[in-house]
C-alpha cells in the first residue's frame, strides 16, 4: 500500500481507462472518486458491470455525472477535495466524430474546461488528461515524437489538441502539474467493445461477417492495458520538476491488422471476414515514440501482442454474454 493515503477524481470511470486504473488506485489503498454520464456510445451492460465490481471496495464513492452539465459537477466536487485528477471523460471514436461533430466539442472541449474551471482553487498536485495518438493525423515519419507537428484529420482529434492547449494555459495560473497522456491504441480483458479486437471477437461468437477496413492494409501501435497501469503508477508517484508536459503512451511496436486478423481468425476458427473501403476518418499507421516517457520514468517491460491477445480471448470465452449483448 502507498503511503499518505490520497483522494483522487477519476472522471470516465466506467470507461475501460478509467476503470482499469480505479481498480489499481483502489488496491492500493486510495480513496476514489468516480464520475461518468454512462453515455450510450457503446454498450452500458460493459460500463455497469465496471462499476459493479468497483463498488466492492468501499474506498470506491460514484456518481452518475455529466461534465457538460456545470451545476450537477459544481454540486458534485464544491465540496470535496482530492489531491490527483485522472481526467479521462471523454467522447470516443474518430469514426463518429464526423457524424456528431458537436458533440466532441460539447464533452471533449467544454467539459474539459468544466473539469478545469471547478478544481482550479483546490490543491490539486497533478492533473492528468487522456489525449491521443489522433493529434498527429497521417504523416509519413515515424515514430512519431511530441513535438513533431500535429495534424489531426478528424474532429476527435482536433478536440484533443484543444485539450491539450488549454492545458497548457491553466497550467501558468495554477501551481497544478499538468500530465497529458497521448495514448495509442489501448487494449485487455473488459476493453471497448467498438475496438478492433473485441469487435472481431463479438462477430466470430455470432457468427456474423466482420468487415475489415481497408482489408487490413493498416498499422497499430497496441498497448496492453496493465502496462498502461504500469505507467500511470509511475507518473503519479515520481517527482517531476515540469509545469506541463505530453507522454506518447505507447509500445512503439505497431502491428500489422492483416496479421493480428488472420491470428484471431486462427484462434476462433472464424473466417467470415469481408473488406470494406477505407474509412476516411482512420489513419493508416500509428507508431509511437515513447522514448519521452521511458527517459522519465524508466524502463517498461511491454507485454507482447500475442500474450495480450490471448488473455482477452480466455476472458471473452469465459464473459459470452457480456460480449455478445
């Protein structure tokens, strides 16, 4: 257990991020305190679950927030105090954010500034803020560093680069250390079910044809969710002298989606699998440069594809039903 036991403000909580390091926050010995709308994005069945078994621990305090809604978050947090932010309320998907392009800017940047405006006068010593591997757009140089040019193609990750400007601002009027977290493509046992893995996963269980963007000519930089628990516990617990920093959150791996597709086909004797088009709001590779993050906090042991893979394979075949609803 950590020491000099410490509130800490998850937003997102019954997101897959936010959950998975609540669970952690809470075995450690924290006291956490959880928001989220349960938005319908994608299935409320996977995000009630999370909470359900988050509530095990008394530690645990929810409520059902939304951070485009100023006065339910004003008498939510007016009178609480924390010592650590994990802000990782958001809208999802670059796919849909040319859909619903308002609402990125309604939750991703309004609600940023909502979260931003209600702790500004309480002690907080960090302030973590999920952004994405979406800032950097299509480029052909890789790996991509933080401080190569940003040039999102698509509203999500435009919303995350405003994030991460107005970051930048309330880090000079506040004494708040400000941490960004440009995750790649993050992945494990209970993950988003819109996400490639689980979703190829949920289509072999129905028996139901998968399409494969692009016939799987694309690059992924994958990252296992419990070396992303690794990296947020070393963030949180180092002492770092910088105002307001980005950390590409990544393996600098990526790999091939025809590979992984024929793997998971191999695995779940699926073969059902058609190629569709490209969807204009993807990018045909991330490739992350983490050499940032590892110069600061050390070195990570990266947990390989295939190891991943298989652990979200032996808990899909032991959860159908949530998977499959």
């Amino acid at each position: 257990m950590l020491k000099n036991k410490k509130n800490i403000l998850i937003t997102g909580v019954a997101g897959f991020i936010g959950f998975s390091y609540a669970k952690e926050l809470l075995k450690k010995g924290y006291k956490v305190y959880g928001i989220d709308n349960f938005d319908k994005y994608y299935s409320l069945r996977i995000k009630r679950k999370r909470i359900k078994l988050l509530k095990k621990n008394k530690s645990f305090v929810f409520k059902k927030v939304d951070i485009t809604n100023k006065k339910s978050l004003f008498n939510f947090l007016s009178k609480k105090s924390f010592t650590y932010v994990f802000h990782f309320a958001a809208q999802p998907g670059v796919r849909y954010s040319f859909v619903n392009p308002q609402k990125y800017m309604d939750v991703n940047i309004n609600g940023f500034i909502n979260i931003l405006e209600n702790i500004k006068n309480k002690k907080i010593k960090k302030f973590f803020f999920a952004s994405s591997s979406s800032v950097y757009g299509d480029t052909n140089k890789f790996p991509v560093d933080e401080n190569q040019k940003l040039s999102p193609k698509n509203p999500y990750g435009i919303s995350k680069v405003v994030n991460e400007e107005i970051a930048s601002i309330y880090s000079l009027k506040t004494n708040t250390q400000f941490i960004g977290l440009r995750f790649f493509t993050i992945y494990g046992e209970l993950g988003r079910p819109d996400m490639f893995i689980i979703k190829f996963i949920k289509k072999a269980f129905l028996k139901k044809s998968f399409e494969l963007n692009n016939a799987g000519e694309h690059y992924r930089d994958f990252t296992y969710i419990k070396d992303v628990i690794i990296i947020l516990n070393k963030l949180l617990q180092g002492n770092f002298k910088f105002k307001n920093e980005v950390f590409n959150i990544c393996t600098s791996k990526p790999i091939y989606i025809k590979s992984l597709c024929n793997k998971l086909k191999k695995s779940l004797n699926f073969s059902k699998v058609k190629s569709i088009k490209i969807n204009k709001a993807d990018v045909l590779k991330t490739h992350g440069n983490n050499k940032k993050l590892l110069k600061l906090i050390g070195p990570i042991n990266f947990t390989k594809i295939d190891y991943g893979v298989k652990r979200i394979l032996d808990w899909s075949n032991k959860n159908k039903n949530l998977i499959i609803k």
